[in-house]
C-alpha cells in the first residue's frame, strides 16, 4: 500500500501541476476540477485500501498528455510483482486501449501486457502481444526473447525455429544457443524413431547456430555409435571436451565403450590423461588409475592416486583408493575398509551430482534445461570436494 502511495506521488504532483496553470477558458477549468475530482477519489481508495475502486478512478483519469502515464507503467509492474495480475492486466490494457498515447508508451504497454499474460500462463495471448513487436528497436530483441521462452513452455520447437532469421540478424549468442537446443530437441525425437539422416542433418544446423552446444556433439556420437561409425563418435567425444571441460566427466563411460569398439584404447587414455592433467578431474583420475593397475600393478596405481589426492582430495578418489586397497587386502582387514567404504557410498548417494550453474538448482538426474531456470545446458557435475 505504501509503495502504491508513493507511485502515485507524481501522479499528484502532475496534478498540482497541471491544476496550477493558469487558463483562460472555462471549459479547461472545469476540466481539471473533474480531473481533481478523480484522482482524490482513487487516492482515498487506496488509503482506504480499495485497490479496484482506485485502480478504476485513477485510469479514468489518466490522459494521454498527462505525465503520470509513467507512474501508471510503475503502478501497474508492482501489482505485478505482489502477484496481483488481474490488476497489472486491468492497468496495462487500459493503457494499450488509450487512444493518442505516443509509439513507444505504446509499445511498452503492449509488452507489459505480453509479460502479464506470460506470468498468469495465457501463453497465447502473450504471444499475440510479443509478435506485434518483433519490428520494434527498443522490444524486438526482448520480445524474441520472451517467445522463445513461450515456445521452451509449450515444447512448440518449429515455431521457435521460424524466427531462426531474424535470431541470426542480431546475432544474440543466448538465443542462438536457445535456437540450438530446438533443434536437439527435434534431433532427439528423430534418435528415438531412429531417423539417422534426420538426426546429422538437425544437430548440423544446431552446430551451425551454436558451436558450442556440447548436447548436439553428445547426440551426434550416440548416433553414430548406433550405426557402427565409431570414428565420428569418437570425434564426437572429443568435440565435447573441447566445448565444456565440466560436462565431459559424464561421457568418459561411453567414450571408453566407443574406443574399445574401435580397438584403440590406448589412445582413450592418452586422452584421459590429457584431460587428467588440465582438469584434475575426479573421473579422469579414477578411469586413469585403473589403466595404471591394469598395465602397471597395484603399487604403481596406489602411488599415482595418493599423489592425487593429496594434490587435491576428493570424497570419489578417495572411495576408489578404498576399493583398491579392498581387492588387495585379506578379510580381516575388508571388514574395517567395508564399513568405511559403505559410509563413503552412503554419503556420495545423499549428494546431488549435478548443479546448474546459473541458478545453483541441486540435482541427482541430468536434464538439459534446468527444471528452476529453464536455461539450456547449465545442470553440470558438481566441482569441488563432493563431486568432480
Ligand atoms: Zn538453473
């Protein structure tokens, strides 16, 4: 209510204003007295706490020349906020409606409105309003921005793509990464009815539009995996190391199945070790240590992987060290390094694997858009001590 109060100072003191001019011709006079009249009247009712009855009183009043069209924008965005939407509609379509009022007052209140039927989930009418902008300088981009998200909503991904031009125009990295991830998600439905031709050609085009999107890479290797092209698979893993050195701990697995197929394991972990000594990653040190063991004995592996992780400690190296110890210990001593080796499992199993690194979401399942943020691509194993 206070907030409201203060919004609507300049509304009185246009008021004052415009009541202060002095004219010379009656019917202006009274004009302003009626004016007067009208916005007393809706602030009474907010002091009296009738937000409708002054909600009603005070757009009666509103003008096109007036200068509180500003603070009507205001009044309108905090009920929005408080999450009274019918009366942010009320103020907005009001607004939208005023016959006269200048191109860009205007434009921003049919953007306001787009906003209010996005909050209230009137994806269509928000759309209406979004589209009516798309050649405006000032909401063009912004707008783009809200449809994409309209259309992430409703799973509608053509419809996304359809402004794929205007995107490129701008150049905005953010929705071209958008645009990317339509087009996996296309590619994915295409995977799962096993289209082979349709899946390269999508996941090109959302390469082309984001070089970076690792998604695109880890379903290009998936799908040439299945149809015996473990070479572009491999390069495929490659691709996404390169992209996003946080991801790619979830593909060592696979990457080590393709390799094998290809016979050229040595390679693989040539890589990892690469990957290894630039990330230290938790994942890559395990996959490691377990060539070391396999090609260099228990002692050699044991004393890369203390070396490890005294450089840097982790709750998952440390679990695979107990293990380790486990196969060449006797069965007096697995009884101690069992109780300890299963409390290690209870706690990694307590904790998420991923987090999203642009709103901090915690998760045990990967998903490609964030479930809190919606953002494309940012649910990545979690660093530090407890994860990678
Ligand atoms: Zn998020």
């Amino acid at each position: 209510m206070i907030e409201l109060l203060f919004l609507l100072l300049p509304v009185a003191m246009a008021y004052g204003w415009f009541m202060g001019r002095n004219s010379v011709k009656q019917n202006q006079q009274t004009e302003k007295q009626d004016l007067s009249i009208k916005y007393s009247t809706g602030l009474n009712y907010l002091l009296s706490n009738q937000q409708d009855k002054a909600i009603d009183s005070l757009l009666d009043a509103l003008k096109v020349e007036d200068d509180s069209v500003e603070a009507h924008f205001a009044m309108a965005n905090l009920f929005r906020k408080r999450g009274e939407l019918d009366r942010a509609l009320k103020v907005h379509e009001h607004l939208v409606r005023l016959g006269g009022l200048p191109t860009k007052a205007k434009q921003q209140a049919v953007f306001e409105l787009g906003k209010d039927f996005l909050s209230a989930g009137l994806y269509d009418r928000a759309e209406k309003m979004f589209t009516k902008l798309l050649k405006s300088k000032t909401y063009g981009l912004k707008s783009i921005s809200y449809l994409l998200q309209i259309f992430q909503s409703t799973k509608d991904w053509q419809q996304g793509l359809s402004h794929k031009k205007l995107i490129k125009k701008v150049n905005d990295k953010r929705q071209l990464h958008t645009l990317a991830n339509f087009y996996c998600e296309l590619a994915t439905t295409a995977f799962e009815q096993d289209k082979f031709i349709d899946v390269i050609e999508l996941l090109e085009e959302a390469l082309a539009l984001d070089p970076n999107s690792c998604r695109a890479n880890w379903l290009m290797a998936k799908i040439y995996e299945n149809h015996d092209q473990c070479e572009q698979a491999a390069q495929c893993y490659q691709a996404i190391y390169e992209q996003d050195k946080e991801f790619f701990p979830d593909v060592i697995q696979q990457m080590h199945d393709c390799y094998t197929r290809l016979d050229e394991l040595d390679d693989f972990y040539k890589f990892i070790k690469k990957v290894y000594d630039e990330t230290a990653s938790s994942s890559a040190l395990i996959t490691y240590v377990n060539h070391i063991q396999e090609n260099n004995g228990h002692k050699k592996a044991k004393e890369f992987i203390l070396t490890a992780l005294k450089r840097r400690p982790t709750i998952r190296g440390f679990q695979h060290f107990i293990k380790m110890q486990m196969s060449q210990s006797d069965d007096v001593d697995n009884t101690s390094l069992d109780l300890i080796k299963d409390l290690i499992s209870e706690y990694i199993n307590i904790k998420h694997r991923y987090s999203c690194r642009t709103c901090g979401f915690n998760s045990s399942t990967h998903y490609w858009s964030c479930p809190s943020c919606h953002e494309w691509e940012q649910l990545k194993p979690v660093r530090g001590l407890e994860g990678e």
